[in-house]
DNA sequence: TGCCAGGCCCTCTTTAGGGCCTT
C-alpha cells in the first residue's frame, strides 16, 4: 500500500523529481496528485512533498528479512526478487564531504514505471561540473529536491515495485565502495535506516570475473563500466556520467555478465550484500 | 602543518606498494 495513512501533515516545501531523465519545473499542491506522479515514471513529474518523519518510519519498521532462508527453502526466486541498477552522481568521491547530486534507478521487469530519475539538492556547491555536467545552478534550487525530500519518495518508489514478502536486489557498479556508501551515508544523515530487505550487488568484481574467463591477464584489461560497455559492443544511450545513461548502460552490461558467469538469481542474491555490512571508514592507512 | 576516499586486486607479494574503480 503506497499511502501510507491519511493523517499525515503535508507542510514541506515544494520540490521537483524526474523519473525520466528531463527536469520540468513547476509545482503541484495536491497531495493526492503528488502520489499519482511519483508513481507515472513515463512521464517528467513535479511534486509538492509532505512527507514527515512519522511517514519514513513507517519504512524503517520492515522486519527483519533473511533471503538465505528463502533459498534453503528453494522458494522461487523469481517471485521474490525485484532486480534495480542504480547509479548516483555526486560533488566527489568522499563519502564523508560530498554528497549525491542525482539518482536513477531501473527495475529490471521493466513495463510501467521502470525507471526512476531525479537531481538533488546537495544544499553546497557542485565543484565537478565537469565531469557529469550537473551545476551548482541547476540543483541549489527550491524545486529540487534535497536528500531528506527524496528518500520517502524513494522509498515508495521501491516499495511500489518490490513483490509481496520478497526483497529488492540493487545493482551498481562499484557498488561496494562507492554507490552504497554514498546511499548510506545519505540515509544516515537524514536519521533514516536503509531498509533490511534492500541487497546489494557490486558489477566491478563480476566484470573482473567475465574477464578473467575469456582469458585475459587482469591486469590488462580496464573493467570500467566505460570499458565493458565497449567490450560488450553495447551502444551507448546518452552522455556518459549522467546517472540514467550510466542505467541503461549498466542494465545491458549487468545482464551479459550474468549469462557470461552463468549466475543464477540464487548465486547473485546469496553474493549480495546488505547496507548494514558496509562498515565505518577506516583511517587512512600509513602507505 | 598536514590532510585531502576507500576498498579490492595484482604482483616486481603477503612484515608492501601501487593501480583501478566510482564522481
């Protein structure tokens, strides 16, 4: 169920998401309205947010999910995972500092609304402009939302495509030590839990891996997403480094490894990891 | 003044160092 109650207070200030890779500004003050658009990821979308912290809890609240126990149970799979490839760009590459900047995400079951897309407001300057060609401009605005505006919606988002008593497996590249860190870091400094039942599945060790099978020295082939793109003759769709290009890019990469490595869904979902074993940094080491 | 990301993997290796990968 999306709504969550009707009680709720809808007092926030008015933001803009964008689930298909455009941004419209604008705004839209009927809550019910707001709902509906979230959820039309076919279409660009822009909200009025009234989520409060009573809300996100309610997410927070998940019991506790163990998908090993389904597996022993040789439950269908299928049936109980919902797959999504995600990609963040962010202000930098310190977890600690810098902050995402946008977000996509695309369910692998693809139909009506698969894809998920927004910028967001990091509340500092954007200093790599360069990179991914997201500007200080275009997200310090009151129309886009910030971290502690997005993750409700996220997270009905997610809600709204995960399967009944099922679990939802996240696929990144470099997701290990970069994307769910950010995510994590992201959640905790709005005071939010990542849901126990979210996994994560890291393509940069499987890109390694399928390289290693067709014979090549690792040393002598890159396993950047760039890279196995190319390798993989897969077009690309988009700008690199805008995150839903990276998406489509990822989708298509993520699902010939998995044929290459012959991995069943079993395989990738027990190879996951969970938010909760992404550990504090470290200090840096004295090399 | 010193720091400035962090974890994984490879090798000229494991009591270490350096490159890759993400923005």
């Amino acid at each position: 169920m999306l709504d969550g109650g009707n009680s709720r207070k809808w007092t926030r200030r008015s933001v803009t998401t964008n689930t298909q890779g455009r941004n419209k500004s604008g705004q839209c003050s009927d809550p019910r309205k707001l709902r509906q658009e979230i959820l039309d990821v076919t279409v660009s979308t822009s909200a009025t947010l009234n989520l409060n912290k009573i809300e996100t809890s309610q997410y927070q609240q998940i019991q506790h999910f163990d998908i090993r126990q389904l597996i022993a149970q040789n439950k269908d799979l299928a049936s109980l995972v919902t797959v999504i490839v995600f990609d963040t760009e962010t202000t930098g590459f310190s977890r600690e500092r810098d902050h995402i900047v946008e977000i996509a995400l695309q369910d692998l079951q693809g139909g009506e609304n698969s894809t998920f897309q927004t910028l967001v407001n990091p509340e500092c300057r954007v200093l790599n402009s360069h990179i991914h060609g997201i500007t200080t401009n275009m997200v310090n605005r009151p129309d886009v939302p910030r971290m502690e505006d997005l993750i409700p919606i996220l997270l009905k988002y997610v809600k709204s495509r995960q399967k009944p008593g099922g679990c939802v497996l996240f696929v990144a590249h470099n997701a290990r030590t970069f994307d769910v860190p950010f995510l994590c870091n992201a959640f905790r400094r709005c005071g939010v839990d990542i849901p126990s039942d979210w996994l994560f599945k890291d393509t940069l060790p499987m890109g390694r891996e399928a390289m290693k099978s067709e014979g090549s020295k690792p040393s002598s082939r890159s396993i950047s997403l760039q890279a196995l793109r190319e390798h993989l003759g897969i077009p690309l769709d988009g700008s690199a480094h805008r995150a839903m290009s990276d998406v489509k890019v990822l989708a298509a990469v993520f699902q010939r490894l998995t044929f290459m490595l012959k991995l069943p869904l079993a395989s990738l979902v027990e190879d996951a990891f969970t938010a909760s074993e992404i550990g504090t940094p470290k200090k840096k080491s004295s090399r």
